[in-house]
C-alpha cells in the first residue's frame, strides 16, 4: 500500500470522519508492507498484509469478466479516454476487474491508481513505467475521504447502488465515473455519454445546502 494513500483513509464505520492510526512494521520505501491501522473514534482496527490493506476479507470470487474483446492495448486507451485524465497529482480509482486494465492503463496516463477489490490473484503492478498501484479489499462503505480521487472506473460486480454512491462520494468536482450501462446512476453525477457497453458521469461538485445543513462539525 502507498504511503501517501494515509492521509486519505477513513474508517469506514458509520460515524464521523476519523483518520486511521499507522503502526508500520515493515516498508520498502514508500510502501508499506506490513502495519495495523486502528481508528481512534470507535477502535477499529484494520491490518495491511503484503502490501494489501484488507478492510474486509478477499471477496469470495465471482465469474471472471470477460476478457477486453480488441486486447489490453485497445481497452486501455478506451478507458483512458473515457476516464479523461491523462496526468496530475490525483488518483485514479480502478475497482474489481477494471484493475485488469491498470498496468496498461499506466502506459498512456500518469496518475497514482488505487485499486479497489481486484480479482486474485492480484494483478501486478507493472516494474516500467513504475506504478505504485495502492492495493484496499474494501467492504460496502469505502475507507476513503470525500473528493479525494480524480477518476474512478467499476466493473458489473461493483455496480450496485451502494458502490455506486461510494464512488460518486470519492469523487473530485468534475472527476468521471465509468461504469456499465446497466448501473443506475447515483445521486452527485450527470451523465455525459454512454453506448451499449458502458455510461461516464460527471461529480456534479460540493455538496448541496441541505446537506451542509446536516454537518455537526463545529
Ligand atoms: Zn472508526
């Protein structure tokens, strides 16, 4: 898991946001390997084994996708294209088997990925160019920050309502959200386009009044 990916986690307990605590036990530079995560509102604690941070336990496979019918080459420049970022400091969040398209996907656009749920075994990040794929098996709630990712990709098995609305959540305003046509679109996004294959939304933007009305924060 990257390191910089830290600042962004939340527990995914239904509460207040609240960062998670690091206690690393081994890194290879900017990667830690092994370490717990604990939060400090309500004492869960999450565990980073191999590289992977495990918020739940592997889902139990599901059918394999498919495999992209013109090649990995081919895929990859359709999602970059529909992903529509090509650089910049902000993640791209590819989630299940979208992972699949994560190394190629490296080649044509600079951005850090993290990646949500990946089949098993896990893809491996590719060596050149060098990719720091942050690797989360995550629950129905995402462990991450509202607004923090420029782009998110998911696949059929992901796109049920409650992801859906995880990844309108994470979104940056006017990050994109790809997914399969027949996913219904979530609250927070327009869409843009779509085909037969798939549809890309755009995050609307901040929240509206109501729900800034709604925050307890003082
Ligand atoms: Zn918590």
């Amino acid at each position: 898991m990257d390191r910089t990916l830290l600042d962004a986690l939340r527990c995914p307990a239904p509460h207040a946001d609240a960062w998670l605590v690091a206690v690393v036990h081994a890194a290879d530079g900017p990667r830690l390997l092994e370490a717990e995560l604990a939060c400090p509102a309500c004492g869960a604690a999450f565990a980073v084994r191999g590289g992977v941070a495990r918020f739940q336990e592997p889902p139990v496979p599901r059918e394999p996708a498919p495999p992209p019918v013109a090649g990995h080459g081919h895929h990859a420049d359709r999602l970059a294209a529909l992903l529509g970022v090509a650089d910049g400091p902000h993640p791209v969040l590819l989630v299940g088997t979208r992972t699949v398209a994560g190394a190629a996907l490296a080649e044509r656009v600079t951005p850090p990925q993290w990646w949500l749920n990946p089949p098993a075994p896990v893809p491996a990040p590719p060596a050149d160019p060098p990719l720091l794929a942050a690797v989360l098996h995550v629950g129905v709630r995402w462990p991450l920050a509202p607004r923090v990712v420029a782009a998110v990709a998911v696949d059929e098995a992901h796109a049920t309502p409650e992801a859906l609305a995880e990844a309108a959540r994470v979104l940056r305003p006017g990050g994109r959200l790809v997914a399969p046509a027949s996913a219904p679109l979530p609250a927070g996004v327009r869409e843009l386009v779509r085909d037969d294959v798939e549809w890309v939304a755009e995050a609307t933007g901040p929240a509206s009044g109501l729900v800034a009305l709604r925050r307890r924060h003082p």
